[in-house]
C-alpha cells in the first residue's frame, strides 16, 4: 500500500469486509510492512510508493494480461504486472514519476545496458573534474540547497547525460533524478527543512556511478524475470481524462487527501531536469495546500475528481474485469478525512460492484495519530 511516512508500521484495527476468499487476501496485502528490493523496486526514493509484496499479492485477484495505473507514480504495480508478463500502461501528472516509472520498467539486453554503465563511467569522470556552477533560470533557487562543489559535479552530470546517445539517456537521468535529494542540504524526501552541510570531493559523482551499477543490476534481475509477453508503456496524462482501452484489470493507490502536496516535493528535481509542473499543480488531486486554504471546498473537490478518476477507468475497463484500489484516510489538523466510505461511493457511482474490502490503522508519529488505510476490489459487471 502506499508509504506516506517515513517507514513502516504494524498494522492495527485490521478489518475484512465480503466473501473471504477475497477479502481475506486484501487484508494480508494491506499488512505488509519493510523495504523491498528485488527486481528495480527500491531503485529511487518515491514518496506515494505501493509496497511491491502487496502489489503482487493484489495482482493475484484481477483478471487477464493487461493492468492499467492512472496514479503510476514511480511504477512498482508495472513493475510486478511485467514481471507476470502483462501489457502495463500508466499514467500521471508528474514528470518526475513518468521518468523513474519508464527506467524501472525498462527492458532491455546486455549489449543496451554495457552501453549504458558504460555511458555512465565517462560522464562520472567528467563530473569529477567539473568546475562551472549551475546556470539558467533556476539557479538560484538551486544555490541555497547544496554546497558549491556539489553544485559543480551535479552541473558536470548533466552536461554529460545531455551529450549521451539517445538510448541510454533516460535511464541515466533516472540515475541522477535518483540523487538530487540525497546529495542536497534538504532533511529528506517529504520534509523541506534545511540542513547545512557540505559533501566530500567527488563523492556525487561517484553516487552517480554507483546508481548506475545498481540500475544496470536490477535491469538484467528484471530482464530475467519478466515472463513473455511482458510489455510497458507509459504516458504522462490525467487520471481524469479518457484513456484507450479496453482492460482487464487495473491496480492504482491515488493520493490520500490533505496529506501532501506531491509534485511541489519533486522541485529540485524539476529545476535540475528542466521539468514544467504548471499544468500538473493545477490538476493535482487531494493537494494538502488546498485543504488548508478551504477544507470545505477541497473535500468536495476530492470526491468529485475520485468520481470523475473512477469513472474513467470503469470505462476503460472490460465488462468483468476489476479494479483494486489502496487508499488512505487524509489528516489535517487533528480532523480525520474518510476515504473508504467516499471511495466506495464513487465506484458504484461509476458502475462499479464493490467485491470485497478490507482496512486497518497505523499509528503516524507525526500526528501522534492512528491514519487508516483501506484496499477495496471492484468488478464492472
């Protein structure tokens, strides 16, 4: 299920609702806790991460040899819908996401991938002798969040990545993408708090170069992995909107309401790749700074976009086929929004027969609060 916090934590209050032989199984997927890292799960930091082992457990539900995300962040359903050797399609608002999503769904053979570590040493060595700072629009904005010799090697990678020959690029920005966070004076992934400090000498680049051999492992893993027929597409567009289908199943854990504001975390990222997020912050769904500014309106505003998101995939869907869905109570303040009674309208607004659900509550220090989280398993008839 998706990770909103900083780790993971038992798992209270567990309830399953409908015939057993369904919910029972939603229930132990939503009970999974600890890091994954097989295959290129665990690649690159994503704060809306589904857990990989519930993933694959849910996928034991849904039907045929297609599975569609609208919410795809950094891919972990695909990942587990190739690996049965499925048709995957995902979608979402965040360049971000579309980037780690596409590298770790990457297939491809050893000849592509020595190309790639290969690429990936030259440009190592150009970092490490690199001497310009950051330039262009969002320089400054860039300035107040590393020290200057991590500016340079971090400037160095990029004008080495953007000389890279086509094919391998996208998995090498991947690679830089997935250290921007780790290398910069920001607290963590989720939190923006600044934390002075200063990097040793060339240690970015040589994370760079590690991250490389670590993706070229996990690509041969996936590679050897994946059963035949396995393929992966994915797109930027809005869960909201029209998608071609039709398919059998769709597996998707949307934002949680009021809990983050998810493509503003990706900032550094989207200076240092070039990324325009004006149109994803206007479309982005259960934003946390719109339920401060109205917590009235931004409510209805989030059961409207889950209605209109359901909608679309219930259209998207063949008759037979199912959706599951990993949701999370928001929190803001001390107010708790429901999310399993609003979800579950929405779907059988949509067409949808509610099979089988099932929830629990983990405890979120943050808060001092129990959140709960909720998988549902809906059928199109």
């Amino acid at each position: 299920m998706a990770d909103r916090r900083s780790g993971w934590r038992p798992l209270t209050e567990l309830v399953a609702r409908g015939e057993p032989a369904l919910a029972e199984p939603l229930a132990e997927a939503l009970a999974f806790t600890g890091r994954v890292d097989e295959l290129t799960h665990g690649f690159h930091a994503y704060p809306a991460g589904m857990h990989a082992h519930a993933a694959r457990s849910l996928l034991e539900l849904l039907p045929g040899t297609s599975l569609y995300d609208p919410f795809c962040g950094g891919g972990t359903s695909l990942v587990e819908g190739l690996r049965e050797g499925r048709r995957v399609v995902g979608r979402d608002l965040s360049p971000v996401a579309l980037l780690v999503a596409r590298a770790r769904t990457t297939l491809c053979d050893e000849a592509h991938r020595t190309a790639f570590r290969s690429a990936g040493r030259r440009i190592t060595e150009r970092a490490r002798a690199a001497t310009a700072l950051p330039q262009g629009d969002g320089a400054h904005r860039l300035s107040e969040w590393y020290d200057a010799q991590t500016a340079r090697e971090l400037e160095g990678l990029c004008e080495g990545i953007e000389a890279a020959d086509g094919p391998v690029q996208g998995l090498l920005w991947a690679c830089f993408s997935s250290i921007v966070v780790k290398v910069s004076q920001r607290e963590s992934e989720t939190s923006r708090k600044h934390v002075p400090g200063a990097r040793p000498p060339g240690s970015t680049a040589v994370l760079f170069h590690k991250k490389v051999r670590e993706l070229g492992r996990r690509l041969a893993a996936l590679e050897g992995a994946v059963t035949a027929g396995g393929t992966a597409a994915i797109r930027r567009g809005d869960a909201r909107d029209p998608v071609d289908g039709p398919f059998e199943a769709a597996l998707t854990s949307p934002p949680y309401p009021g809990v983050f504001d998810y493509l503003p975390l990706q900032e550094l990222r989207r200076l240092w790749l070039g990324f325009e997020d004006g149109e994803g912050l206007r479309a982005e769904v259960g934003t946390r700074r719109s339920f401060r500014a109205d917590r009235k309106r931004a409510l209805a505003q989030w059961r409207g976009d889950t209605v209109a998101w359901m909608a679309s995939v219930t259209r998207a869907l063949r008759h037979g086929g199912r959706l599951a869905v990993v949701i999370g109570d928001g929190l803001v303040g001390d107010r708790a929004i429901d999310t399993l009674q609003s979800t579950t309208s929405a779907g059988e607004e949509a067409g949808l027969r509610v099979l089988a659900s099932a929830s629990g509550g983990r405890h979120d220090p943050g808060r001092n609060a129990v959140r709960h989280e909720h998988i549902l398993l809906l059928e199109r008839p």
